[in-house]
C-alpha cells in the first residue's frame, strides 16, 4: 500500500488530512485485539466533507490509520500536551483509554522505527515537497490541516468540545491575518461553536511546518464530529444534510484562506 495519496493544485492553500485514512497493513491488523478493529477513532469522512471546496487546491491524505503511527505527531515522541491525556506516537489505547492491542501484542520500540520508515516519513516527504511546491508558485503556502474528533471524550478533556477547534499554537504558526481568516468566520456561523487555541492549539504537523516567517504558514481546524455525522458512534455515518449546512462555512474558510494569502503576497 501506499502511505498517502496526493492531488496537485495551484492554489496557495493545501490540505493535510493526516487522519482519515482506514488502511491497516495485515501484519499489524493481527496485533489489534476487537476494540483496535473498530478504528473508532478516525477522522471519519473528512476528506469527503472538504472534498470541491476549493478549486485547485492541493491535497495530501495519508492512507493508513492512525493505530499503525500518528501522522500528527513527532517523530521523536515527544508529547504536544505535557501534562495532559493525549494519544502517543504508536497509539497504546482509544480516545477512551481502552486498550486496542491484544495482550503481548502492544508494539515496542522496533515497532516506531519501522513504522516511520513505513508511514510517517513518506507521508511527511510527500507533505513536505508539495508545500514547497507551492511556495515556489506563490512565494507563500498556507497549510490548512483538517481534523475532527467526537465532541464528548471525558478521557480527553472535560465537557463538550466546541464545533470548530482552531489551533495556532498561540499565533506562533501562521501571519495574523490567516488566523484572523479563519476564526473570523467560524465565530460567525450561526447556530455553530468555536474557540481559538482551547484544548486544541495544533498538532506536531502544524507547529513543525508552521514557519511564517519563511512563508510558510500553518493552521489546524478540528471539528466536533457532531457536526457532520449521524451519531458518534459505529457506524460513524455521514449526515449529508449536516454536511451540507457545514461545507458551505468551510468553503468560506477557504476562500478567506486564498484572499489572505493574496493579501501577504501583496505586502
């Protein structure tokens, strides 16, 4: 299998979709125990909701699931919240903290290095050459990184989690005006809830590749699986009429995206 999938653009903004894909290579399926088979805690349908947002836009969606390694963390396995319950690079347990490997089968150091090599570095190379591709059009990129998770995870943090989770880690990944962008619209979606830099302040993709002042930017949207699936729950399905009301605010988002961008180029 191939560790990602990319569809080239010319648009300054590309999406990273780190965590949608379900494929699970044989070798490590067989480790997983019943609850590891459920893949309860994919990004379900994210690529699909983004799907013809955005004309021209570059995309880059690792394929595999995040149980054989979390594309959205370092490498080196260091933790994004200290001090907080969070998913590790090789995911030991769920978002519930229930284990999803069977007994004896949980994977060990060698598991890390080969998984790496397998998953994490190409999808990472692959994300890596289209942003340059597209700084050498633009002179800027602006990498948009698409999430979702469900809204209620006690084992993660307390409450409901807002619809529309941005993260920056606190201005440091992208030029004000992008952050601006974004949040500007999602805090004017009627009937939707947001928050900049709360439980959610950007993953390892969006700190590492963030770097405005080379002219790269970076952004993390995570939504509240509530906002466009059926239930939360098996089978995770998508709710086309909640899509739909949901799409038309993210193609804004984009759009926005764009116009910034145009906006740095010019200055």
């Amino acid at each position: 299998m191939s560790a990602f999938e990319v569809h080239q653009g010319t648009s300054p903004v590309i999406l990273g979709l780190p965590h949608t894909g379900t494929e699970v290579p044989e070798d490590i399926w067989a480790r997983l125990n019943e609850n590891g088979r459920i893949l309860a805690d994919t990004d379900w349908h994210i690529h699909k909701l983004y799907d013809g947002l955005l004309d021209n836009v570059t995309t880059v969606r690792a394929t595999f699931h995040r149980y054989c390694i979390d594309a959205n963390r370092d490498p080196a396995g260091v933790s994004l919240y200290p001090g907080q319950n969070t998913t590790t690079l090789i995911p030991e347990t769920d978002f519930d903290g229930l284990a999803i490997w069977k007994d004896g089968e949980q994977p060990a150091e060698a598991d890390i290095a080969d998984r790496i090599s397998r998953f994490h570095k190409p999808y990472h190379e692959a994300l890596a050459a289209e942003i340059e591709r597209v700084k050498a059009i633009h002179g800027i990129a602006i990498l948009y990184d698409c999430h979702s998770i469900r809204s209620h995870i006690p084992f993660l943090f307390e409450g409901t989690l807002p619809d529309f989770n941005i993260g920056t880690d606190n201005g440091k990944t992208c030029a004000p005006v992008i952050e601006a962008a974004v949040f500007g619209v999602a805090k004017q979606a009627e009937g939707y809830t947001s928050i900049l830099n709360g439980r959610f302040k950007g993953g390892w993709t969006t700190r590492y590749y963030g770097q405005p002042e080379t002219g790269v930017h970076a952004i993390q949207m995570e939504l509240a699986q509530s906002t466009h699936l059926a239930t939360e729950a098996v089978p995770f399905a998508y709710d086309e009429a909640k899509a739909a009301k949901l799409r038309s605010h993210l193609k804004n988002i984009l759009q926005q995206l764009e116009a910034a961008a145009a906006n740095l180029k010019s200055k």
